[in-house]
C-alpha cells in the first residue's frame, strides 16, 4: 500500500532523527547499493556457472584425454608428455532445456520509397512556368543528391546473388527425370558477367591430390555414406544445435554480437551474412551432425566473424584502406585457415569436402550438369549429396547444360594447401589478430598493426601454438599429404616473391 510505505519511511526518519528530505536520500542510496550487491552477486554466481559448464575459462565442457587415432601414425603428434596423445576437444551436445531460438530471416533490406521527391515535384507542376522551372531544377538537385547517397550502398552479397531461385523445382525435374535432364536456373538478381567470369577459371594443379584424399577415405570407409555416418556422427536437431551455438559464442566473447537462422532451404551447409547490421549465421538444418557441428563453428565464427571482427581496428578496414596498403586478397587464406579449423579436433580429420569440391569445380567447366552428376558417382552413389555439389558449382549458370561452373570452391584446397606449406614460417596468432589479410602480408603490416591482446583475439583453440602446429601436422598425415608433395607444388622461391608488393 503506497500509504504504509510513505508512513514506515517517515517514521523511520524520526527515529533516525534525519529530516524528511535527508532520510528518503539515504533510502534511495540504500535501495541502489543492495541493487549493485544483488548485481554482483549475479555476476558472480554466472562465472561459477559458465567455469562448471565448460570446465575452464574459454574452453568447452568437455574435454575428453581420448587419442586421437589408435595408429601408429598418432606419434607425430604427441605432447609434451611421450605416453598421451593430443586430447581431443570438441563441444558436447547438451540436452537442452532451453526453448529453441527463432529462426531469423537474413534477407536484403528493401530500399526507402521515393514518394516524398515525387509529390513535391508534382506539386511543382502547378505552379507557373517560371516558378515551375525554377521548382523542378531545385527538385531535380535534390533528387540527384538523395539518389547520390542511396547509390553508396554496400555490394551485393555474390553467394546469394547467384542462389538460384527455381533451385526446388529443378531439382525436382530433375530427379523425376532419372538424372537425364540439364537444369536451367533463374536468378532474381543476377551479378554483372564480367563478376562471373572471374570465377570461371579452375586450376588442376592440385586435382591429383584431391583425388588421392578422396581415395584415401574411401579406402578406409568403402562408400562416402560410411565416411558421412562416421566421422559425422548422428544428426541433431535444431534445438541441439542452437544450445551448442549459444555455448560456442559465449566461450568467444560473442554473445549478441552474431545472430543465428536455421532453415532447409540453404543451398550450402553453412554461409555467413549479416541480419540488421549483425553477422548471421545460415545453416541448413538436414546436414547438422554431432562430430561436424562444433567444426562447422569453428569454422565460421571462430574464423571468419573473429577475423572480420579484428579487422575493424585495423588501418586497413574499409577498401581505401586495403588499396593504401596494398593488400592482396583474403583469399585462399581465409578458406583455407577456415578448412583447417573445420576438421581441427576430428579423431580422422578428412579434407574429403575440400578435396571434392575441388575436383567438382573442375570437372564441371568441363561437362554439363547431368554428365558431371554422373561421374561424381564414382565417388558419392547417394543422388541427394551429388545434387547439393553439381548445383553449388553450376550456381551463377542459366543454361546447365553447357561446361562452365563457379570456381570458388577451389580455394579451400588451395588454401589448406599453402597454410599447411608455409605452417613453420606463418605467424598464426597474428594472422587472426590483424583481420581481412593473406599470410604474405603479415610481416610486412605488422608496424601499422593494432595487435593489443585486449583488443583484437584469438579463437580458443589456437592460444596453444604447439598443440595447434601439432595438429596441422596431423591433418597431413591423415591426408597422405608429405613436406615433399608441398615444397614440389609450392617451392621456396615462391614465398620469396610472396612478400614482394609494389611500393614496398
């Protein structure tokens, strides 16, 4: 009851022998101060809960001491203790409680309307002749400089411009008629040819060794549906998933920085956008598996939204920046540090995605979609999986049934290829900390760099350098991939020339 209050006050003013006004100053004061106690008692009960649950600050729940591979190649890999083998860490899969995340919908903002120029010059109009040039001209000036600034939006995303609209359809044409049958896809709005043209010239530099990757699996799993169930694991649902993104962007310092919209009609497993001013992470519902979640994380967050999000301290930021200091594109470093991540912690971490996609994107400037279908066969009979890569590599084609294909698949292989080549010479730590950059340019940036620790991160799984050196090895010796192979397909002299750029 408001009386009762204001009368307990009163009257325990008096008994303080404080005036009125004095005494409601100390109970406000009061109320604030067990409002900061409750506050940090919160605080404090959060950070006991968050160490319990992933068992150390910034580290996952789990940590499991299980070898790595009970062959004998596991030896290359050793810690520091000679009888361990390097643990496995990965994200559990908690049974969540918590009720699932709304799906959010990452789709280009539609532009402001034009009506208030238009009525104002049609009002205009109404005016006398003189009055009435004078009013146009000035609208007309106007309208230029409002259509000025509208015009400085940023790029089109290119994935999602060359996503298909009609990809359902055809597919279902296609399927319905026995894979006889050449896809002709629409695109609502389509990038310029000369944008699609970059892409469309794929390397076989390295398509012997994506073979042998893939060969290498096959031998040891007989079909890539056993490769898929084993070192995938079971699907899990979009509750799961969600409960293991909240855990992941908590363990990095993103919380509410990173939004997350699942669906199942996403034509790749995973790709980042941005959802009002936020990265977003897209991911297709059908392909979430226990063992390849937490890569899939990794992957994109711990990579691309960490990178991207350092690199805004950076000199080099914006395009002005990049062209001032002459920096060469992000890529294949990006996908390849990515691709390493993916498979950082898998018990047999298999570069089969990369590899195919490499092979794939290749064979497909070569073949149309049905033939190209067909001869994936050899390495993939399941038709949905073989659907999913023919489409991805045809993505920006109208007419399927011509050779030509969207080469950018390409470069996970290719960067997986050159990190793991130059591993001992590449400053990993600072590769991550200085944002958007190829691993040529790191010495040469470092004195313009923001590389304060308190600013700028490193994703968990790379603060131990040995231990992550250590696991890059690994993945070469899984993969069949030998210091020889690397030094003939990228000799010394390469990295040499790497770190030459005009101007410098």
């Amino acid at each position: 009851m408001p009386g009762k209050k204001s009368s307990s006050s009163s009257t325990n003013a008096s008994k303080s022998g404080l005036p009125k006004k004095e005494s409601s100053k100390k109970i406000q004061q009061s109320k604030h101060v067990s409002t900061k106690i409750k506050t940090k008692i919160h605080d404090q009960r959060k950070t006991k809960s968050d160490t319990k649950y992933f068992g150390a600050k910034k580290l996952p729940r789990t940590i499991a001491a299980v070898p790595i591979e009970s062959c004998s190649s596991a030896s290359s890999v050793r810690t520091k203790s000679p009888t361990r083998c390097v643990s496995q860490l990965q994200i559990s899969v908690t049974n969540s409680r918590h009720a699932r995340l709304p799906t959010i919908k990452c789709g280009p903002k539609e532009s402001k309307s034009n009506s208030t120029c238009s009525s104002k010059a049609s009002s205009s109009r109404r005016t006398t002749q003189s009055s009435s040039s004078r009013t146009t001209s000035s609208s007309t000036s106007s309208a230029g400089s409002g259509d000025a600034k509208k015009k400085k939006k940023k790029k089109p995303n290119l994935l999602l411009a060359i996503r298909p609209s009609n990809v359902e359809s055809e597919k279902t044409r296609f399927m319905a008629r026995h894979y006889q049958y050449d896809p002709r896809f629409v695109y609502l709005n389509p990038p310029a040819e000369d944008v699609l043209e970059r892409f469309n010239k794929p390397s076989n530099k390295l398509l012997d060794q994506a073979i042998k990757i893939m060969h290498i699996a096959l031998k040891k799993y007989g079909t890539y549906e056993n490769f898929e169930a084993h070192t995938g694991g079971p699907q899990i649902s979009r509750r799961e998933f969600t409960q293991m993104f909240k855990e992941y962007i908590a363990m990095e310092g993103l919380e509410n920085k990173v939004v997350l919209n699942l669906g199942d009609d996403i034509l790749s497993r995973a790709i980042m956008t941005r959802s009002k001013g936020k990265p977003c992470l897209n991911v297709r519902v059908s392909t979430l598996r226990e063992k390849w979640a937490p890569g899939m994380l990794r992957h994109e967050l711990g990579t691309h939204v960490l990178r991207s999000a350092n690199n805004k301290h950076q000199p080099w930021n914006n395009t002005k920046g990049r062209e001032r200091h002459n920096l060469r594109h992000l890529n294949p470093t990006e996908e390849g540090l990515a691709n390493l991540h993916s498979v950082l912690y898998r018990d047999d971490p298999s570069l089969w995605r990369a590899a195919l996609l490499y092979y794939t994107a290749y064979k497909a400037s070569l073949m149309s979609f049905s033939d190209l279908f067909h001869d994936l066969e050899k390495f993939v009979s399941d038709p949905e999986i073989r659907w999913q890569y023919c489409a991805r590599v045809k993505r920006g084609l109208v007419d399927t049934s011509e050779p030509g294909c969207f080469s950018k698949d390409q470069v996970y292989l290719t960067g997986v290829f050159e990190i793991l080549r130059y591993r001992h010479r590449i400053d990993f730590h600072s590769l991550v900390r200085m944002g958007k950059i190829a691993y040529q340019d790191i010495e040469r940036l470092k004195p313009q760099a923001a590389l304060d620790a308190k600013v700028v991160k490193i994703p968990f799984f790379m603060v131990d350098l040995q231990d992550y050196k250590a696991r890059l090895h690994y993945i070469m010796t899984k993969n069949g991939i030998t210091d020889v192979d690397l030094v003939r397909l990228y000799p010394d002299a390469d990295w040499d020339d790497m770190w030459w750029t005009p101007g410098f």
